[in-house]
C-alpha cells in the first residue's frame, strides 16, 4: 500500500493478547468459565484496575471521565487535532464469556502497542476508552457511558437512574471514585475524527461464510421497555377462576405478543424479546398480585419495530382490560439505528486487503457503543467471528488466530486515519 502508512509492518502479539483476555476473565462474580461483571461490582472495579495496568504497559496515558469511562491516550504530533478512537467495554452480564467488549479494549491496546514497535508516529492522537456500562444489567439501560459522551442521555436523566436495590448512579459512581458532574461527560464537538470498535460478532454469518473480518455497515436501533402489572393476589385453592386478575396471566399474554409481533412485522430482522419477568409474591399457592417484565425489540428499520411495538401496546392493553390488570408501560430508550461511514468503512477495507485477509460488510445486529459514537463521528465497527454464533454465555469463543487478525485490521485502519 502506498501512502503514510505503506511501509508499516506490524506484529499484533497474539499470545500475549490471548494472555491479557484470559487474565481478565479471572476477575469475575461467578467462578471460570463463568464471567459476570456488573457495573461498579466489586468485579467491575477490579476489571477497571486490570484494564488500567494494560493501558499503562501499552505507553498509554490515562484519563478518567465523572462515570468512569477510561481513555488511554496515545498523543500524535498534531494533539491538536481530532483524534482517532477505539473500544468498548468491559462489564459483563451475569453468566457472560470472556470476549464480548474485551477484544475490543485489549486488542485496541495491543493495536496500539504494536503500532509503536513498528516506528510509527501518529500525526492525529490515537485514543482506546473502555466505555462505563455497555451491558443493561445494572441499571436497565445499556451503553451509559457512551450515551452521555454522545449527549443523547441527558445528565439529570442518568443521575436519576436506580438500580433494583434503589440505588442511584450518582450513589454508585461517587463510591467508585467517579468525581465530577455528569454533564462534563459529554463528548466536545469534534474530540474524534473517527472511530473503530472491533469486537465479536456475536452471531454465525462470519463462521458459516469462512471469512475472517466483518465490517459494519449499520447498526439496528435497539428499545426497550418496562412493564408493571398490578393484579389482585389471593389463595390459590379458594379463589375461583371467574374472580382473578391474575398479573403473571396478563404478563404471559404480553410476553407473547411480543414474540409474534417481532415475528411477523414484515421485516427479518425485527427481534422481540422478555429476558426479565418477574412475579409477586412468587408462592406456589397464591394467585400472582404483581408482575414485572422488561421487553427487548429491535430492528435495522424503524418502521417495522414501529409497527411491532404498536402491535404489542394493543395487545397488552387487550389482555389487561379482559383480565382486570392494571398495566404500566414504560419506554426505557427507542434509540434509531446507526449507518458505519463510507470512508472509515473503505480504510477498514483497504487494511483487510492489505493484510490478505476477505472480508465482508455486514449489520450488527446486537448493539455497541458505536451506535452512540456513530452519532458524534465517522465510525464503523470491524467484527471477528465467534463459534457458533454464541455470545451473552460462558462457551463464547474467538480464536487467537481471529482475534489477532482484527487486532491487525484496527491497527491498520487506525494508522491510516491517523497519519
Ligand atoms: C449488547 O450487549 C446488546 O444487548 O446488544
Ligand atoms: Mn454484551
Ligand atoms: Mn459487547
């Protein structure tokens, strides 16, 4: 290749790389291979603390942001200018894998780290964040740190965000050391040039087709809702059938609608999910008073989950009525999809072609922080296949060989951005 970058010849260390990621898998909530880090858990602390060590042996500098998003910093011979990003983070949902943000946090340190041994000298500053809470777990709403960078949360919003045991965002992040107001979080215009976040792709396409790197093109808009259900309790052996207001009956209805609305909105990729139900009092013989669930539909089109989501308002409020429930329903965030730039796009691409490697253009389906950052500058993602498709569980899977080749590609990528 020809240009600033021509005559780079980099070395990404994959063992070393493979080493990190099974040293992080280590600091977790539930015993290997079962990786579990929630947000500000005492696991997530000392994952933040592993993270800051690698950056610190990658020559990086460290900078922290008031909800502890980490930036580690590379500065170019222009500092000056926009810089070129990286990353994605390192919470984890209970029963996790050890790859699913983790690739993209320490691979981007060793795209960085071998950069350097290969001489080169950026002119934009090259900086990798470990972005706070991609993962809903905590506190109901994904990607927390990368939403505020991207002013799309607003602050007083996210101060006022509780956890199930009641506690707020603000409680939390003051007692992990996050100082500052969250307004300060927000991204200045113009703080990137671009950005690239290479992680798993979570699904098969990349296994099934053989081709090592994927390069995302568009992002589906994730929403979620919240959806309280208040019946009427009562002995499960004495109240007759005709009297109940049974919540969890009402919840089931809703639970699915969803699955048929996501099912037939007209477009394939609309998904509709209930990953949380929860029933009151919970006892076998007494009919359910209250019930809890949280609902996940998505799409590429907003149209279609449009249509999805009317579908389901309409059900829930049908089966309420006939049931005698009262039904709360809550949106947590609809946010639109991401389109990936052409040109970052076309850079991610020339540095497959430069390394030998195919690649293909493809959708995320899951969501990422670069659906937040797609928003405040060009951005795309580079994806590596995972086995089988699986992620969100403790069999997740990349191979060193893969994870490498991405680590590569960013480099490349980040270095042609950058010079
Ligand atoms: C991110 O983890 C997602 O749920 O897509
Ligand atoms: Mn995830
Ligand atoms: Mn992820």
């Amino acid at each position: 290749m020809s240009g600033p970058t021509g005559d780079l010849r980099i070395t990404v260390d994959a063992a070393g790389l493979q080493r990190r990621i099974d040293e992080l898998a280590l600091i977790s909530e539930a015993p290997a291979p079962v990786v579990t880090r929630v947000l500000f858990s005492e696991a997530d602390q000392r994952g933040r603390e592993y993270v800051r060590g690698a950056a610190r042996d990658a020559g990086l500098a460290l900078r922290e942001d008031a909800v502890g998003n980490i930036f580690a910093r590379w500065e170019g011979s222009e500092p000056g200018l926009p810089a070129v990003g990286s990353g994605s983070h390192t919470d984890a949902i209970p029963n996790a894998g050890r790859y699913d943000g983790v690739v993209g946090v320490l691979g981007a340190f060793e795209a960085l780290a071998a950069l350097r041994r290969a001489g080169f000298r950026p002119r934009r500053s090259l900086e990798v964040v470990m972005f706070t809470a991609e993962e809903p777990t905590r506190f109901g709403l994904g990607c927390l740190g990368s939403r505020l960078m991207a002013g799309t949360l607003p602050a007083a919003r996210a101060s006022a965000l509780r956890d199930r045991e009641g506690r707020s965002l603000d409680e939390l992040r003051s007692a992990a050391g996050c100082t500052g107001s969250l307004e300060s979080v927000r991204l200045a215009p113009g703080a990137y040039h671009s950005f690239i976040e290479l992680h798993i792709e979570q699904g098969p396409v990349l296994e099934h087709k053989g081709i090592p790197i994927g390069i995302v093109e568009r992002i589906a808009g994730p929403s979620s809702y919240r959806v309280t259900l208040h019946g009427e309790g009562g002995h499960a052996g004495a109240m007759l059938m005709p009297a109940r207001h049974d919540a969890l009956a009402a919840g089931a209805q809703i639970a699915l609608a969803v699955e048929r609305a996501a099912s037939t909105s007209g477009s394939p990729d609309t998904v509709g999910t209930v990953g949380v139900f929860r029933v009151e009092p919970g006892a076998v013989n007494s009919v359910p008073f209250g019930a809890y669930l949280e609902i996940d539909l998505r799409d590429t089109r907003l149209d279609t989950r449009r249509r999805a989501y009317s579908r389901i308002r309409r059900a829930a409020a049908a089966a309420c009525r006939r049931r005698g429930v009262r039904m709360e329903f809550e949106e947590i965030n609809a946010d639109p999809p991401a389109e990936g730039d052409p040109k970052t796009i076309e850079s991610a691409e020339r540095a497959c072609a430069r390394l030998g490697l195919a690649s293909l253009r493809m959708v995320s389906r899951a969501y990422h922080d670069s659906l937040f950052m797609a928003r405040v500058c060009p951005t795309t993602m580079v994806f590596i296949p995972c086995r089988n498709g699986w992620s969100h569980r403790p069999e997740e899977y990349a191979s060193p060989a893969h994870i490498a080749s991405g680590a590569e590609v960013l480099a490349h990528t980040m270095a042609s951005l950058a010079a």
